[in-house]
C-alpha cells in the first residue's frame, strides 16, 4: 500500500536530509512537493518544485531501470524528470510497502492527443528520446513480449473477434521479428499524450514516467502512441517520429501497422479483463468498441 502523505513528507526529509514543503497528491502514487532550501539544482521555470513518485517492493527493480533511463535521457538534453538522488546516493528509499524516489518537476501543459500540433511536439519528442537513449543498457529493463496475454485467458471470451485478434496480431509481430531487421532499443512503453509536457514558455518538450520503461522494437512505442491519437489521421505524428528518431521511414511504413495491431489487441485484451473483473466503466465499453473497429 502506498504511504500517506506525511510518511512521504517523513520520508524526504529523513532521506533526503531537505526540508520539504507540503505533499500535494497527484494521484494514488505521486505527490508534488517544494523544496526551496537550494540544495537542489532547478530549472529556472519551477524552481523548488519536485514530484514524489512511489512504486511497491515487487516493481523496485523495474522502477529504478526507468529512473536510471531518465537520468541518461535528461542528461543528453530532453527534460524527462530526471531522480534526485538520495543522500546516500540510492535512487529510491524504503516508504510504506514499496519505495519511494524524487524526480524532479518537468515544466509544462500535457499534450493533448486530438491536436495535430501537439502530435507534432509528440512524435518529435518521442523520436529524440528513442535517439537519447541509443547506447543505454540496464539489465532490470523489461523485455518485449509479442504476446503478453495467454490465449486461453477468460475474458478473450467476452467478443467473440477478440482472442483472434490477440493470438493472430501476436502471431503477425513474432513473424517480422524473424524476417525483418527491426530497430530496437529503449522504449518508453507508455508514450501517451499525457506523459508529454511542453514549456509554451520555451518550446521545450519533456516526457515523463519511465516506469514502464523496457527494451523492444522502438515501433511499438510508436504504435502506443499512435493508438492513443485515435489509430489513424495521425501521419503528422509519424512523420514527426521518423524525422527525429532512428528508425528508418521504410521500416516504419512496412511494420507500424502490425504494430499497431498488436497493441490494439492488447489494450482490448486489458479492456476486456476490468469488465470481466468488475462489469467496467462506461467508459471502458466505449473503448472497446473504438479498438474493435481497428481490429475487425
């Protein structure tokens, strides 16, 4: 379980030896918190402003991979929320059942994933980070898996296109990772809009929320975020991508598609199972719907 806000607010102040202000949450698992001693540099828009992010014990090792590509990936030039280190140097520290880091704050609004300006700042930002992290290794970072879902899983049951669409997109991407020669490295693994922040002050783009960092063709991140723009009217972000990024514009006009559904199929597959589990949102049935006309 995640710690309460004043354990957060114990925690930094014990481990990072700093005297923080109030822990305003961000949700279940962050908390944006001033620190305005100076013992910590800054960017000069959000002096003192950082975020508390918490991760549970079973995530430790996955967590601080993502941190540790933040570091690399802010230290090349792209805001990413880069860690601020402990007073014993370690990237995180124990709080409640899980660990605890600071990051520190990335200026800006998020990107909105329907605005074909912003799809432009998106792709180029996810291109460059791509490009950052070319020579990054961690060995804690998640591997690819073309198939995440077990086909035999109850809730592929729920449409009747849906464990087709699993097994056989799964099938598709395993086929052109034998035959083609893909680009892999870093990915970000959840380069939705929001995860973008852009400074209208300074034009600068930063990508934040590495958790979920892993290693794998860099075209899946892509496909995520391709998904997340609606799955199609989205060649501005493409384009935006190839333009900053590694991967060549053949491969991506050759492989983004498969890509792409596969990772239709699995966030359907994700979908499906909270509606098995607990009859979902509405806003969930709605989804389903909007992935099933990508995939059928």
């Amino acid at each position: 379980m995640a710690p309460e806000s004043a354990q957060v607010h114990t925690t930094l102040r014990r481990s990072w030896q700093c005297s923080p202000g109030p822990c305003i949450p961000l949700g279940a698992t962050a908390w944006q918190v001033q620190i305005d001693d100076g013992q910590f540099d800054t960017s000069p828009g959000d002096p003192g402003r950082f975020v508390a992010k918490w991760a549970p014990a079973t995530a430790r090792r996955g967590f601080e991979a993502g941190l540790c590509a933040a570091e690399h990936v802010e230290a090349s030039g792209l805001c990413a929320g880069r860690p601020v280190r402990a007073a014993d140097g370690a990237l995180t520290t124990q709080a409640g059942d899980g660990v605890l880091a600071l990051l520190r704050l990335v200026p800006g609004r998020p990107l909105h994933a329907d605005d074909p300006l912003d799809q432009h700042w998106w792709g180029g930002a996810l291109g460059a980070a791509h490009r950052c992290l070319r020579r990054f290794v961690h060995p804690d970072l998640a591997k690819f898996q073309a198939a995440p879902v077990p086909v035999a899983a109850p809730h592929l049951a729920m449409e009747p296109w849906l464990g087709p669409a699993v097994s056989e997109t799964a099938a598709a991407v395993r086929r052109i990772m034998v035959t083609d020669q893909l680009t892999y490295g870093v990915r970000h693994g959840a380069p939705a809009a929001g995860r973008f922040r852009l400074d209208t002050g300074t034009g600068r783009v930063g990508l934040i929320g590495w958790s979920a960092a892993g290693t794998g063709p860099l075209l899946y991140d892509l496909a995520h975020a391709v998904l997340c723009a609606g799955g199609t009217g989205t060649d501005t972000l493409v384009e935006a991508y190839v333009r900053a990024g590694p991967v060549p514009a053949d491969e991506c006009r050759a492989v983004l598609p498969a890509m792409l559904a596969l990772c239709a199929a699995a966030r359907a597959a994700a979908v499906a199972a909270r509606i098995h589990a607990g009859g979902g949102t509405p806003r969930d049935h709605a989804e389903l719907t909007r992935l099933a006309t990508l995939l059928v």
